[in-house]
C-alpha cells in the first residue's frame, strides 16, 4: 500500500507548478535583461575608443602612401550632414597641383574714394561683415590669359580656394572669392577674384589710382587647386561617434567666421575642405601644418549636440544670434574657447546646463579621446581628456568646461 502511494505522488509531481515556472522566467528575463545591459554598456565605452582608433589608423595610412608613393597624400574630413560642426567620415586624396597661368595686377576696390566700389557699385564692404572697408586696402587680382572662367565653370575653381601672391615660398596665401566671375557671360579678357583679406603690402601708388603699384608689383601667383579623391568608399566612424570641431585644436581657415553674409545670419559653417596632408618625409603640410600641433576632439554624437544647445541657449534667444557669438568665440586671441565640457556637469552650479536635470545630480559626460597629430612628425597618438574644472575649487564659479583638456597629449600621456 506504501508502495502505491509513492507512486501515485511521484506521478502527481511530474510536471511544474504556474508558480515553479513563472519564477523561472522571472529569472531568466532578469539574466538576459542584465546580459543586455552589460553588452550595450560594453560597446558604448568601446566606441570612441575604437573611433579614435580607427582615426589614428587611417591617418598613419595616409602618412605611409605619401612616403611610398613620394608624393603628398592625404586624408579629407567629411562634415556630418545632420551636425555640420561634427565629422563623421573621411576618405583618401591626392593633392593637385597648383594653377598658375598668365599674369596679375592688384588693384583697390573704390579708388576714386567715394564709397562705392569700382566694379559692380554698392557699397565698400568686401568681407561682407557688416563694417566699411579701408579704401585703400587692396583686394582684388585681375588676372589676363588665367582662365580662371573656365576653371570655375568646370567645378576646379570656388569660393574659399587660396591664392599665394607672389609665386613661390616668398609668397602668402589669401583666400579667394569668386562672385566677379560670371558664368552666364562669356569669358571676359580680364578676370577678377577678390581677396578674403586685404593684400598686405599696398604698393606705393596713390590711392587714387586703381592699380595697386606704379612698377615692380607682384605679376605671378598660384591658385591651389582642390584635391582628387583617391579610389575607395568612406571610412565611416563607428554609430553615434563624430570628431566635435567645436572642441577640437585646429587651423583658424577651417573654423566658420562670426558671420558669413554679415546680416547676423548665423549660417557660417566649417571648410567644406578639412584636409590633412602629408608630404613625402611624413610630416604635414598645407593649412593643417600651420598649427603645428592638431588636437581632434572624439566624443559621443549626443553629447555634442545636447550639451552644445544647453550652451548656445545660454548666449541669446535669438539662434542666429548665439550661434555668430559662439562662432566669435572660438577664435579670439588667447586661442578661443575649446567646447570640451569637464566629466560631470551640476546643473544647479552651471547656469547654462541648469536644464539638464537637478541641482546635485550632475550630467555624466560619456566617453571621449583626444587625437593629436604632430606637424613636423605627422605622427598620430591617442589621449584622454584631462576634463578638470578647476573653476570648481577654486574662487570662481564652475563653467562646465575642462579648463585644460589637452594637457595629457601636450605631456604624452597615451590613453589605453
């Protein structure tokens, strides 16, 4: 009888009760829940580590053809489409070489003095920041047999190119204009393009007088013609990473000005042509050697842009506005502001990023690296944010903003 009734429970007990089972997928979507997390939280520290690697990388490939091929290469940097202020993928080019047909005459703008300019009137206002030009400041290079027409028509000539007057390494370089240039017309005879400064050295021929210099003036130039990309897809930055100018150490030619149509119109935005070039010996040369030191701020695409709103909010109401005094800002004559916020952000101690959350309960920055390239080796190593705000300690008030964050690559502090 025992017997039977072992049996018969060891029967019953067969299966699993409803509770035994909803425990055990409890448990289970506990596990895969944490599994999940763990991995996501994995792959967001590792991919500024790995974006800043594959910088590096790409780099040095740039570097390593140049030396083979005994001919300059390089690397362009392709502006983010939905954040112009960001980079988010690059490619391999090959310098071209420089233009430098048929001859030049500098010339003033508005030689007769009377405010408007001597060729299409209007106003004296070359630059176009809002301000009257100095009459007697040269600007504009008038060229005969340049062809200057038919390279823009074919796309090798636009605004923002550079120009070294006179030929040759005794030479400066200008950025150029080309809205005298009309492509609805046939080629003139003379062709004009107008300086984006003012050519340093104004002769000695009266104001008066149009031309720039009674005799000996420069009559030979070079136009630096864009660059050809070399065979191959973009290399593309892991998902959700870019290089923030914004934050980054690089030559004043590739930052937007204040303004751009001088009306406050706050649409200045980066070169569309951020080159890195290296010469045949490895180090850099062009605009990214005039630094001497180039520093890439690697960060994670929505801090750039949630942290850079709270801030511009912070400046004027007005957008456009805020947006010419963080341009402004950038480029002033300490260097300019650096936008690399420190490691943690108390909203109730920075007014700016007050609408960040509570007071005491900072905003984490997430992950980012430095990528610095040396001019004179162009060689590329990998450093961490020295994202200190020592503001916070001290007398003044925290501004949220690393008061130092490139001293680990100015030291050689390598990131791991």
């Amino acid at each position: 009888m025992k017997r039977v009734r072992l049996l018969q429970r060891s029967l019953l007990r067969a299966g699993y009760t409803l509770v035994e089972i909803l425990i055990v997928v409890g448990i289970l979507v506990v596990l895969l829940t944490m599994t999940l997390m763990t991995v996501r939280f994995t792959r967001d520290g590792d991919r500024v580590t790995a974006a800043a690697g594959q910088i590096q990388s790409f780099l040095a490939g740039a570097r390593d053809r140049a030396i083979y091929a005994r001919a300059p290469r390089g690397v362009r940097l392709f502006l983010d489409t939905n954040n112009p202020r960001t980079v988010s993928s690059m490619v391999y080019i090959d310098p071209s070489e420089s233009w430098n047909d048929g001859v030049i005459q500098l010339r003033r703008w508005d030689p007769e003095l009377d405010g408007a300019t001597n060729t299409g009137g209007g106003p004296v206002d070359i630059n176009q920041d809002g301000s009257p030009d100095d009459p007697k400041s040269v600007w504009m290079v008038v060229g005969e047999g340049t062809a200057w027409w038919e390279l823009k028509r074919r796309g090798l000539l636009f605004d923002g190119m550079r120009i070294r007057i006179p030929r040759g390494p005794g030479g400066s370089w200008y950025p150029i204009n080309t809205r005298l240039i009309d492509l609805t017309s046939p080629p003139p005879t003379t062709q004009i393009l107008v300086l984006g400064i003012p050519y340093r050295d104004p002769g000695n021929t009266p104001v008066e007088r149009s031309q720039a210099f009674e005799s000996g003036g420069p009559e030979d130039y070079e136009i630096l013609l864009a660059p050809r990309i070399l065979p191959g897809e973009p290399a593309a930055l892991p998902e959700g990473t870019v290089i923030d100018l914004d934050g980054s150490r690089i030559p004043d030619s590739w930052r937007p000005s204040s303004t751009l149509t001088g009306g406050g119109t706050g649409n200045a935005l980066y070169s569309q042509y951020i080159d890195i070039v290296y010469s045949p010996r490895g180090s850099l040369v062009g605009d990214a050697a005039s630094g001497g030191v180039l520093h890439l701020y690697v960060c994670d695409r929505e801090d750039s842009v949630l942290l850079k709103e709270e801030y511009l909010k912070s400046l004027n109401s007005d957008p456009a506005v805020a947006l010419n005094a963080f341009n402004a800002s950038l480029q002033t004559a300490n260097g300019g502001l650096k936008f690399l916020p420190s490691d943690a952000i108390d909203p109730g101690a920075v007014a700016w990023a007050a609408a960040l959350g509570n007071p005491g309960e900072p905003y984490n920055v997430r992950d980012r690296r430095v990528v610095t390239i040396s001019g004179q080796t162009g060689a590329v190593s990998i450093h961490l944010v020295n994202a200190t705000d020592g503001d916070s300690s001290g007398s003044n008030p925290a501004d949220g903003f690393a008061d130092d964050p490139y001293f680990y690559a100015e030291t050689g502090e390598t990131a791991k």
